[in-house]
C-alpha cells in the first residue's frame, strides 16, 4: 500500500479546474460544512486565522470523509513546521511568500525525505502514514505532495522565472492582496495597475508547465484567470460569506420590523 494519491495535485497538473474555498474560521464545524458544500478544495489557513497545528488536525480529520480535497497555509514556510503538517496528514501545501529561487528549493527540500531532502523521518508517529500502517509511505509520500509557492509582492514577481525553474514546485499562486499593497494600492487589489501583473504572472506561470492558483472574490477576474489558464482558483472564503450573510440577515430583520440599522 502506497501513500494517498493526491487528487488535486494530479488535476491541477493536467489543467483541470479545481474551484476552492479559503478557511479562516478555524472550526472543525465550519470545515466539514465547507467541505461538503460542493468545492473541489478548501484551505486551511494557519496564516491569517487563529488556527495551531491541533486545530489544523481536527479540520484535517472531518475534511478527509468528504469528497473535497484540504490545502494547508502555514504560517511560514520553515522546514519544522512543514514537517509537523506533513506528518499530521496535510498532503497540499500553500506557502506564503515565498521571494527566490533559494527560498524555493528549500521548500523542495523542507518536503522531501533524505537523501534528496531534509523533511525529518518519523513517519511512525504519524497521521499521513496511518500510524504505520502504509508499509511503503517513506518511499512513496513524495510523489502525492503537492508543494505551491504564493508569491505576493515585487520581488517576488522580480524572481518569478527562477521561481518557476525549480524542480519539484507543482505550482505557484498569486497573492493579489498583497501585491496590492507592495505596488502601492494597499487595501485595492481591483485596480488595472495589480489586475494586469496578476494576469501577466499567471500567464507566465501556465507557460512554465506549472499549475497556476490565486484567491479573489472579484468574479470577472476569475474568470479572466481561468482564461489564461490558473488551474486552482479560490472564490469564496469561510469568514466573508458567514460575516456578509450575518450582516445581511440583520438588516433585513431590522427593515422587517421598521427598525433603524444599526451602524457595521
């Protein structure tokens, strides 16, 4: 028996459009509603949501009964706490920030089993293997992880070729948030100015033969980068949609029984 086969991984590689939804509520609850709600994938954001590794397992553990596939955000992509989401079962990883071809490789590295790499053995302990019970995880698990790196800021972009050259990198996604703020139009991500760089960067990332992400609620962008080929397109997160319908629910609550609104 070999490690999980990664369906994603293998999608997005042929092209295949695999439609996500970012997690930032950090609620095992949350998550297996997500996960059934009909997307291909969801991710688990240890970036920007109040989300620990006993956490990160627990929506791990209800997302894996569905037919929907998980991503990991880590906080940082440092080998030790790659390792601890390997180990915990996490097959996908997202990760931030990522600026050269060396900070690349060392992803490459942190994912991989020496003597290729320097992800540490403990494959016993842990979840991904099923607690040992796949004989053969330590020579197969490479092939079933799926590594993207986001790349999220002028530099980066700056280093983009190099990025895409590194073997071993299924994948790269582009942050528009935060390119935004790095070109000088922080808190608009919809300008023409971050827009067309978002879709120049996906164009080149396509042209590489590597699969090519982004999140954004901006529905005519995400279908202009489906049209220059992104592959893994996240477009809804968990916290917007719950605060936009909680918001909405109230004021139409209010307006039912000609009550004031209350100021947001």
């Amino acid at each position: 028996m070999s490690a999980p086969r990664n369906s994603f991984k293998h999608a997005i590689a042929e092209g295949e459009l695999q439609l996500g939804c970012w997690l930032g509520l950090a609620d095992p609850y949350i998550a297996e509603i997500s996960a059934g709600a009909g997307f291909d994938w969801v991710l688990i954001d240890g970036e920007h949501a109040p989300n620990d590794l006993r956490s990160i397992v627990a929506q791990l553990q209800v997302i894996c009964a569905r037919d929907t596939h998980s991503v990991v955000r880590p906080p940082i992509g440092e080998p030790w706490i790659i390792k601890q989401l390997l180990d915990a079962g996490a097959q996908s990883l997202l990760v931030p920030m990522v600026e050269s071809a060396e900070q690349a490789q060392a992803l490459v590295d942190a994912v991989t089993y020496p003597p290729h790499g320097v992800r540490g053995v403990g494959s016993a302990l842990a979840r991904a293997s099923d607690f040992a019970a796949i004989p053969d995880y330590l020579q197969t698990a490479r092939d079933e992880i799926c590594l993207l790196a986001q790349v999220e800021n002028r530099r980066g972009l700056a280093a983009l070729d190099d990025i895409l050259a590194t073997d071993g990198l299924d994948g790269v996604f582009i942050g528009p948030s935060d390119l935004a703020a790095d070109m000088g139009f922080i808190g608009r991500p919809g300008v023409p100015e971050v827009k067309n760089a978002v879709l120049r960067a996906l164009e080149k990332i396509v042209a590489s033969g590597k699969a090519a992400g982004i999140l954004t609620l901006d529905t005519e962008l995400q279908l202009e980068c489906r049209a220059v080929g992104a592959s893994f397109i996240a477009t809804e997160i968990d916290v917007s949609l719950f605060a936009r319908s909680m918001r909405n629910a109230a004021a139409v609550a209010r307006s039912r029984f000609r009550l004031p609104h209350q100021p947001v």
